[in-house]
C-alpha cells in the first residue's frame, strides 16, 4: 500500500541551469561591490587622519593674528573709503556736465568720460567731423577756469563704416572748476 500524494507537495519544473548561473553571478557581483566598500571605508578613515594632521601643523604654522591692529586698519580703511565718497559726493559735477553739454553743440558727440575723483582727472571720449573741431575743443576746455593740463591724447578715424575722427583727451580739474549759476 502506498501512501497518497497531495496535490500542493507535487514537485515544479525543475529550474534551468542558467538561472543557476545567473545566480551565482549576483553573488559574485556582491561580493565584489562589498569588498570595494570595505577597501575604500578604509581608505576614506586614511584620508579622514592626513585631513586632521594636516589640519593641526597648518594651525601650529599659522602665526597670531594681533587683534587690536586689525580693527585699527579696518576703521582706516573704512574712512579712506568715506572720504573718498564724500569727494565724489562734493565734486562739482554740474559744471563738468553744463561745459560737455555747451560743447556738444559744435557737432561733437560724447561716447564716455571717466572720472578719477582721487585725482580730479577727466578722460573724454567723443566723435568729431573734423580735426578743426576736436582742436578747438581742447583749446576751449583749456581757457575755462579750473581746466587743467588739457591734452588731447588720442585721435584715429573712427571704425570703418562711421563718419568723423574719434578722439580722447584728458584733463585734471583743479579747484577753480566752478559751480553754475544757480546750485547751492
């Protein structure tokens, strides 16, 4: 007599060989990825001890800081700045600008002025028709009061395709640049 033989004991399809294999390489891919975290939690504790020794000789090469002189140079500095506003602030620049704006009026377009407060030098950049105007454009700015070392130091034809004579000059503004008429 034998026993019976449930149904749900009944044995499957047996299982491929490839999926043996497929197997048995994740758990060699594992094996490697686990091997190469441990190699490089390893090599991160190594970095981690250069980091903190590095870290200590560089703070015993550092040399003190004295703390009184730097908030003295700090507060220098800072006035420095200040008062080189405040000349900016205080500069006379209707003046400057109503003699540019008289000038334009003989044909002269202004492309840029640069101004050095420091110094009260005043580089002029514009487009001229012709050397006639740009000399005679020096020659006014020269005889205005506070108009200083005019020079023209630049002129070329402009770029090709634009009409007239590009041209540069400078000055240094002294104390006689007086305001216009009317300004506080």
């Amino acid at each position: 007599m034998s026993w019976p033989r449930p149904d749900f004991l009944s044995r499957g399809p047996r299982t491929p060989a490839w999926a043996w294999a497929l197997a048995a390489a994740a758990v060699l891919v594992l094996g490697v990825a686990t091997f190469e975290g441990m190699a490089l939690r390893e090599r991160l504790a190594t970095e981690r001890e250069r980091l903190a020794t590095w870290e200590s000789e560089s703070a015993k090469r550092r040399p003190a800081v004295p703390r009184g002189g730097t908030t003295a140079a700090r507060g220098a500095e800072l006035l420095g700045l200040a008062a080189a506003h405040s000349q900016r602030v205080a500069f006379p620049w209707p003046s400057v600008f109503e003699t540019l704006e008289s000038l334009s009026a003989t044909g002269v377009r202004w492309l840029g002025w640069d101004l050095d407060s420091g110094r009260a030098d005043l580089r002029l950049e514009g487009v001229a028709s012709d050397a006639r105007t740009v000399l005679g454009i020096v020659d006014v700015l020269a005889r205005r009061p506070g108009w200083e070392q005019v020079v023209l130091t630049r002129m070329a034809a402009g770029p090709a395709g634009t009409e007239g004579l590009r041209f540069e000059i400078t000055a240094r503004l002294g104390d006689g640049v007086s305001r216009p008429v009317g300004t506080p």
